[in-house]
C-alpha cells in the first residue's frame, strides 16, 4: 500500500503540473491526482498478471518440446518445476485478479505478448533459473518464495524494456515503477490463491487517502502564503535560484508545519528532505533542511504551529 512519502510525491508532481501549466481549476487537477494515485494499483496488477503470462509460456514451451519429431526422453518428460511453482499457479488462479484486470480493462499482455517473451527469455537464460530447475525441491513456501523473489528483483525488476513499455502506456508510471516493485517483492508472501484485488487497498486507511487530497487542496489555496517568510530566510538567493521543485517542496512543509496539527515536524522535514535527494538538485536537501529549520523556530517562536500531542514539534 501507499507510504506517506509516495503521497507526498504524487502531491509534489501534481502541484507541479498545476503551476507549470498555470491552470486554476483545482477540481480537475485534484481529479488527475486521484487518477494517478488509482493507476498505481492497476500497475502492481499489471505486473503481478505478467507474471501468470510468463508462467503460461513455458508451459506453452514445454507441450512444444513434447512434440518435437527426434524429441528426446528429456523432451517428452520436461520438469514442470517452474511452471508448477506454487506461487504462480496461485496467481493463475486467482479469480480475484483476472476479474480486476477484466473490469478495469488494464492491457492485455497477449496483445503484448513480446514482452512476456522478452521476460521469459531472461529467466530462463538466467542462473537463477538453471540453479532452481536442477536444484533440490524447496522444503518450505518461504524457499520457494525466493525463487520468485530473485527472478523479480533481478530480471524483471531491472528490466530497461519493460521499464520503457510501462512509460509509453502511462507517464504517470515513471515514478510510480520504483515503488511498485519494492510493494511486489514486499508482498510476495501474502498473495496467494484466495487474495482480493481491490483499489481500496491502495492505502492505509481513510486517514492516508485524506491526507492525500487535503495536503494537494492546502497547498494550492495557500501557495502564496509563506513567499514572504521563505523570502526572508533566503537573502542570498534570488528567486529564479531556486529551483521549482525546491520552492513546492519548502511551501508543503510549511503547510504540514501550520495546517496538518498531527503531524511532528520533524517527520515532515524528514520526509521531504529525501524526496529532495530524488526529484531535485544534488544540493537541494541540504538547502531545503537549512531554510525549513530557520523557519520552524520562527513559526515556534510566533505560535503559528500548534501540534496535538507530545514531542510533536
């Protein structure tokens, strides 16, 4: 599901776009913002339904191989360790995840069936795979989950092709990738045969999904609120020095720092901190830890920031 910081990301980018395209109907963006943060999930079923697809090749494969005309033993007895694999045979089977894809009309990878080909070729070409096909049976689902999880962690997730395809179908996906498969390998133990696929899973709880919406709305009714204070602790840079995304992420803090009272702020400077070291200049989270700490104890000392509960400032 959605962390906290991949929020803050989607809110980041769409803060982004708004301004870059100078629109004032925050109806609409809020709707793209929702629309985006909802293709996260059909991406992660994407993926998973990729996985069924390979797994049907090779079997696919193999009734080939039995059929060949100077076919070995071998051939007309392959193992079908790969594609007996609990894990994937789970998948396949899973009603919830084939009705998900059919009603959300996600692509349909027989459409696209290079892709799986591309996938199956490097697993099969792969260490990993001769290691487990002529290796000992794994005596537990956890050693069989690390078949799966090394397959995905190097072959599939590195892939730069299907890293390409994802991003031609949806650009909101490029940054969206990263965090998707670290949630696959992270959830690997908990899918099976009897999981539901359902976009409410996509976070938390209530809470997160409003934190979402609410930090988007805030953020652009009040863009212009905190220039002045930011103005005033960065003497030494004109404005057209900072970069944009510096200016956004400084402005959401400031945000959290007055109008989110649950939130520590020492979490909030954390967190878009490191969103700095992935979407900005090389020294932008230095700059943006400086300015936000100078404007903390100002906001401190003014009694703009008031938090519910202890050890939140």
């Amino acid at each position: 599901m959605l962390n906290r910081r991949h929020i803050r990301v989607k809110v980041m980018q769409s803060i982004y776009a708004i301004l870059q395209s100078n629109s004032d109907d925050i109806v609409k963006e809020e709707k793209f913002l929702k629309f985006s943060v909802t293709k996260i999930y059909d991406l992660y079923v994407l993926i998973l339904g990729l996985l069924v697809e390979v797994r049907d090749l090779s079997e696919k494969h193999l009734e080939i191989t039995k059929k060949k005309y100077l076919a070995t033993t071998e051939d007309k007895n392959p193992s079908r360790k790969f594609v007996d694999h609990p894990f994937l045979i789970g998948l396949k089977n899973n009603l919830s995840l084939q009705d998900y894809i059919k009603t959300q009309k996600l692509k349909n990878w027989k459409e696209d069936s290079e892709y799986v080909r591309l996938i199956w070729d490097a697993i099969k070409d792969s260490e990993i795979y001769t290691n487990y096909m002529l290796g000992a049976k794994p005596k537990s689902p956890k050693e069989e989950l690390i078949f799966i999880e090394d397959i995905y962690k190097n072959i599939i997730a590195p892939n730069d092709k299907l890293f390409d395809y994802f991003e031609s179908h949806n650009i909101t996906w490029v940054d969206d990738i990263p965090f998707v498969n670290t949630w696959i390998v992270r959830n690997l133990k908990k899918i099976n045969l009897h999981t539901r696929f359902e976009k409410n899973k996509l976070y938390k709880d209530a809470e997160d999904e409003d934190f979402c919406l609410e930090l988007f709305k805030k953020s652009v009714l009040h863009h212009h609120e905190f220039m002045d204070d930011i103005d005033a602790k960065t003497p030494n840079w004109d404005t057209d020095r900072i970069a944009e995304v510096d200016f956004i992420l400084i402005k959401m803090a400031l945000i959290e720092f007055v109008y989110f009272p649950s939130i520590p702020t020492r979490v909030t400077i954390n967190e878009y901190i490191e969103i700095a070291k992935d979407y900005s200049t090389a020294k932008s989270s230095f700059f943006i830890n400086g300015v936000l700490d100078k404007l903390l104890k100002d906001f401190t000392a003014t009694n703009k920031i008031e938090k519910i509960g202890r050890g939140l400032l």
